[in-house]
C-alpha cells in the first residue's frame, strides 16, 4: 500500500468502527426499559434508593458489582433470603454474625420501619433486573459462596423442575430424591442460599444433615409447637409454614416468626414439597 491507501484505509476502518459503537451504544440505550423493568419503578423503590443512598451502603457493600468490595455483593440479596430474613437483618445486624467468626462488622444504623419496607423494595426490584449475568456469582456472608444454587436458571424463569442438560425427563420422573434435591438448588430463594447439608454447617439457617434423626426428636419434646406427628410431616411444615415450630436461635426468628421465607407454600406445588421432603429425609 502507498501513503494515500494506507490514509484512505486509517479514515474507513476508524469510519466502520465508529458505525458499529454508535449502533451498540444505541441498542444498548434503548433496551434499558425492558432490561430494567422500568415499569415496576414504584414510589417505594425510589425512596428506597435514597435510603440506600442516605446511609451508605455503597461504601462497603457492591450493587452489579460496583461499590466498596468489604461486604457481599446485594444485587440478588431478595432473591437468595426473602423478606423476613432481610428486614429482621436491616433491624439489628448484629444478631446474624459473630465479630470473632467473621472479622466483619456492619454497623447498626437504626433505619425506621418506612426505611427498611422502601429499602427491600429497591433491593427486590434491583434483584430483578436482567443484568445478563453480571456479577457472574454472588459475593455471600460467613464465608460460603452459594455455587451450588443456580440463579442463572431462576432469572430465566425457568421452573424448578426444569431437567439439568443431559438428563432425561424419564430419568427424573422415577426419583424424588433427585428432583428434590434440585428443587433444593432453584427454588426462589433457594434452599441452598441458606441452608448447608455438611454437618455442622450453620449459614443463614441450620445445617439440615441428620434432619430425620432430629425431627423425631423435635416432636416428641415438649418444646414442640407445630402439629406434625412424623418427620415428612416435619420437613413439610417447615417449608410451607416455617413459624409452626422455630429452632430456637436470635439470628433464626424473633417474636414468633422464622426469618426463613414464608412463600413457599404458594411458589412450591404439593408435587415439589413432597419432593424436597423426600431429599431433605434422605440427608444423614
Ligand atoms: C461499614 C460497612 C457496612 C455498611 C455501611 C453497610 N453494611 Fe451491610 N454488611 C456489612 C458486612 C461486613 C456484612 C456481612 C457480615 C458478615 O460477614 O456476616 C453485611 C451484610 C449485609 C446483609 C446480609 C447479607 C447476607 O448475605 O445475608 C444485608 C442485607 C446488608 N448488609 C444490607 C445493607 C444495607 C441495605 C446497607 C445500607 C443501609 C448496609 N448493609 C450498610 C457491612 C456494611
Ligand atoms: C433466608 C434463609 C432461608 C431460606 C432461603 C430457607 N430457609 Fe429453611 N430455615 C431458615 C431458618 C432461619 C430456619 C430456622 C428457623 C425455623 O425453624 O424456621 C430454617 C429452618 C428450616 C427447617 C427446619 C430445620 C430443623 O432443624 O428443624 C427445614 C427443614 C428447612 N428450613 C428447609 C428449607 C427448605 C427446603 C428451603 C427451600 C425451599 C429453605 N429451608 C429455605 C432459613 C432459610
């Protein structure tokens, strides 16, 4: 090539690129509405946002994986404990962790209940937005990363009994134990998120291994509240209605309510429930 074509080539190639990132730049634009929900920006998520705003969260925690990188990334946060769990913990975080376990503190900052209800709506509609997979996995508390759940497959809407690649519906049809443990992974918010199935393994609930063992337990012992006479019955109750019976802990309830999600008995069909008892049961 001559000077003059070398020239001509710099201006067209740097002209095509140009092209090609103003188009992007402008699809990108117009795909915000859609990929941000922005129809369900209510009142309550704006106020939301400006108590995010007003007491700094940002300085420790990371939304889509921008903030200060001290504390676990809240972009799925609603969507990994629920409601109860997040409001009893923007009351007084201290009762969830253990200064000398975890190193970490985050401060009591004695938000009024409007607060904290505007505040779970903002976190709840972030939760929400289609953010293509970024972060690529969520940043948990107590160490634990939450690997095994599949959040790839909830934002998809995909239901909980969606078969992994590979495996044939027949397959699946014929045992419980395995769809349970899968519901395990993909109900919203996940069992997984919270609870560990390694003894001894306490995250935001009790370890579940031996849960058999312990039910029978439970249920003879006078302390018990609920209404279950054996141990499917147990894992049952406490799934569709968790504040039947508490495990006795300040970071599992307060006042008679479990912190664990009260949803499931409407999001979870029978089919799925009995599944999930059928897996939890078969936990040594
Ligand atoms: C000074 C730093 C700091 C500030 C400010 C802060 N946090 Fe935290 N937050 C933490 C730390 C550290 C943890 C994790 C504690 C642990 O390791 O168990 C945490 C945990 C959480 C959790 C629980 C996460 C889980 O996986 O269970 C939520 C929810 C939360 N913060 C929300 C907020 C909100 C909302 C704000 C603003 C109102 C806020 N935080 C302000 C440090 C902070
Ligand atoms: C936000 C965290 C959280 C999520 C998500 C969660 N749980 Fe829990 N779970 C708890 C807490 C806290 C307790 C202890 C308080 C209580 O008894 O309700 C608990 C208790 C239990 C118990 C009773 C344990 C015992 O030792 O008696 C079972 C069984 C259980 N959960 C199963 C599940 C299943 C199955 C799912 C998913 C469908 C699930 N949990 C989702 C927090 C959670």
């Amino acid at each position: 090539m001559n000077k003059r074509q070398t020239r001509l080539f710099a201006i067209v190639s740097t002209g095509i690129a140009v092209v090609v990132f103003l188009g992007m730049t402008i699809d990108s634009h117009r795909q915000f509405p859609k990929l941000t929900n922005a129809q369900n920006i209510t009142p309550a998520v704006r106020m939301g946002q400006d108590v995010w705003h007003k007491y700094n969260c940002i300085n420790c925690h990371t939304l889509f994986g921008e903030g200060a990188y001290y504390a676990p990334d809240l972009t799925k946060i609603t969507q990994l404990r629920g409601e109860q769990y997040i409001k009893a913990y923007m009351r007084d975080p201290s009762q969830f962790y253990d200064e000398q376990r975890h190193r970490r503190l985050m401060p009591k900052q004695d938000l009024s209940d409007d607060e904290i209800i505007n505040l779970y709506a903002f976190l709840d509609w972030v939760s929400k937005v289609d953010n293509q997979g970024w972060p690529p996995r969520p940043i948990l508390v107590t160490g634990a990363s939450i690997t095994g759940t599949d959040l790839s497959a909830q934002q998809q809407g995909q239901g909980a009994t969606q078969a992994p690649p590979g495996a044939t519906p027949v397959e699946q049809g014929d045992n419980p134990i395995a769809i349970g443990e899968r519901v395990f992974r993909t109900a919203v918010p996940a069992c997984a998120s919270c609870h560990s199935v390694a003894p001894g393994v306490n995250m935001a609930g009790p370890s579940l291994a031996g849960i058999a063992a312990r039910a029978e337990k439970i249920i003879a012992s006078p302390e018990y509240t609920g209404k279950a006479k054996d141990v499917a019955s147990y894992i049952k109750e406490s799934i569709v209605e968790p504040s039947a019976y508490r495990v006795p802990g300040a970071m599992y309830s307060a006042n008679g309510v479990s912190f664990m999600p009260n949803t499931y008995g409407k999001d979870l069909s029978p089919e799925q429930v009995d599944q999930l008892a059928a897996y939890l049961a078969s936990l040594k």
